[in-house]
C-alpha cells in the first residue's frame, strides 16, 4: 500500500518517549505491604483495590515537582523526536480535564492543573511530536468497562476487567462505556490539544470491528493527518505496535494476502511502519524498588536494530508521584545520545 505524507514523519522519526503516569504512580509499586511483582501501573487489578479506596488516591496527588518543559527537553536531548503521554490508563483516571468524567486531574485532585495541554505546549515549545496514549476498552472506574469476556490468566492482574467491585459479568454491556466515556473523551483529545502525530490505543479484546472503526472514522475526521497504532484492533490502524518490549530480529513484511491483523494479532503493517515500545527496567509506571535499569550501551543497541530494520523506538519512563523522573532514566537517556 502506498504511504502517504503523514506517514513519512514516523518513517523517519526512529526514536520517542513514551511516559505511563498517574494515580498508580503515588502507590510506586506496593499497597498495603504487598510488592507487585509485574507492571506497577496494573496496582489496582494486581492487588485488587476497591474503587472507592483507589478513588481517595486523586485527593493526594499534587506533584509539586512536575515540569512539563523539564520533560520535553530530556526527550529533545536524547535525540527523541515524538512523545507520546498516557492520557488515560486502564484505571480509568484521566490526565486531562475532561467533561465526560469528573475523575480526572483537574477536577479530582489538589493539584488541578491539565498536564496534557502543558505537555502538548512544550512539545510545540522544542518542536517534538505530540501523540497522546488512550486505554479504549479497559476501564477499570467503569462498570461497562470493556475485557469482561476474556480470559485472565494472561493479564497483569486479578482480571483485564473490574471484577473486584462489578463482579456480575453477564450483566456488562462494553458499548454502554464506549458511548458515554471512550467516545466523548477520545473527542476531547482530538479536539482541546492541538496537532496530535498518533494516537496510542490499548489492549483490544471485547470491542467489535465497529468500534474499532468508528475511533479510526473519528480520529480521521479531526485530525486527518493522526496516525493510528495497531492495538485499536480489528485490523483499524495505520502503524503497527509490536509487543511489549519486543525486539525482533528480523521485521514481518506486508503481504496482500496476509491476515490483516498479522501474527500474533498485530505484526503486518500496510504502509511498512512498525514501533517498539520498551521499558527501561521492569515496569512502565513507576515502582520504588525497581531497579532493574537497562544500561546506556543496551538503550544505544537497541534503537540502531530496531532502527536498521525500519522500526521505531518508543522507549519509556515513569515518572513518580512528585512528577519527578528517576535520575536513572535521566543519565542513562543523556548518554545513550552519545554513543
């Protein structure tokens, strides 16, 4: 399939930031003297925490620290050239004023202020790419919230759903969330944050070819020029989202008469972009004790395979609860750069 101009940005970008921050990042990996042993932003299913106690986390978050020109300068001198920000994660807590739910950091927390808009201004301040990164089905603050007809055993979690506190899964109905908060809050991105280069959709599992549609028609009507990552699902994107920290030693090429959604779900790209996002230690949110921190030569090896196959590197940090990031992340970024 032929490229068109939007996509010769990604082509050409190789390298991003990716960040995984909000009100998981407060708990930093432990809830009532039990460690998560995997992904510290899934703190809410892995331990599991009742919403109304998860809730009460937002009436303590103020990140005195947090800078959002700090952060976009760090991505612009390691040599980053877009940045993609978790907007809203499986918890369901928007990092965004949002009309559709009051759970959200301008309206839920002390702190008050829109943090995507100031991230979006510093992106445009040191021209670095904006891409805002969008839980679509899992919402674990809904009780429609999508993940209900899944399997669990492969989650991070007790279950990709809220089970904890809806447990009646046969009455959930994933399009009554779809309409009354993925929709409306989808559309607020589109419309309150300027040029976005991608949205960054996740986990895909009860939503239908449809609707998955229907965001891909939505997005495109806003922002034309918007590229679209795989896990949408049902085949609705414009780029290809590789695993989990998957370095691949070779790229899957397009074929005409491959599935559309690839092996193992996502790996055939129509238009030849592909991306890996990647942690820098064990987690994407932010856990105290980890400090299983990859080195500055493995950051440099990893961006030129990816890069020498055509891949992006969309590499991550977690900043904590002060919106600081970690000074591991910080040294290691900077002097990646320079091998």
């Amino acid at each position: 399939m032929k490229r068109d101009i939007q996509h010769e940005w990604f082509l050409n970008a190789e390298y991003g930031m990716m960040a995984h921050w909000g009100l998981y990042s407060l708990l930093a990996g432990e809830y009532r003297g039990r460690r998560v042993e995997g992904y510290a932003e899934w703190i809410q299913s892995y331990m599991p925490i009742p919403n109304a106690e998860y809730e009460s986390l937002a009436s303590a978050f103020n990140p005195i620290y947090f800078d959002a020109d700090s952060w976009i300068r760090l991505a612009k001198d390691a040599g980053m050239k877009y940045f993609v920000f978790t907007a809203k994660h499986h918890d369901g807590f928007a990092m965004f004023k949002s009309m559709a739910d009051k759970f959200n950091i301008v309206d839920a927390t002390p702190f008050g202020r829109d943090v995507t808009a100031e991230l979006a201004e510093a992106c445009y301040k040191y021209g670095v790419k904006f891409g805002l990164y969008y839980s679509q089905e899992l919402d674990w603050h809904h009780f429609h919230g999508g993940g209900y007809d899944r399997d669990s055993a492969d989650c991070a979690g007790v279950s990709w759903d809220n089970s904890w506190d809806y447990p009646e899964r046969e009455k959930k109905n994933f399009s009554i969330c779809f309409e009354e908060k993925i929709k409306p809050q989808v559309t607020e991105l589109l419309k309150n944050y300027g040029d976005l280069c991608l949205v960054w959709f996740d986990v895909p599992h009860t939503i239908s070819p449809e609707q998955s549609m229907e965001l891909n028609s939505l997005v495109k009507s806003y922002q034309p020029r918007c590229l679209i990552n795989s896990r949408i699902g049902n085949g609705a994107y414009d780029y290809v989202s590789l695993g989990d920290n998957e370095y691949p030693d070779r790229r899957a090429e397009a074929d005409e008469n491959a599935d559309p959604n690839g092996l193992n779900g996502f790996k055939v790209s129509p238009y030849g972009l592909y991306e890996t996002a990647g942690t820098m230690n064990s987690s994407w949110g932010f856990k105290y004790f980890d400090q299983n921190w990859i080195s500055p030569e493995k950051i440099a090896e990893r961006r030129r395979k990816l890069n020498s196959m055509g891949v992006n590197y969309l590499l991550n940090v977690g900043p904590d609860g002060l919106g600081r990031i970690p000074s591991f992340c910080i040294d290691a970024l900077l002097k990646a750069a320079e091998l």
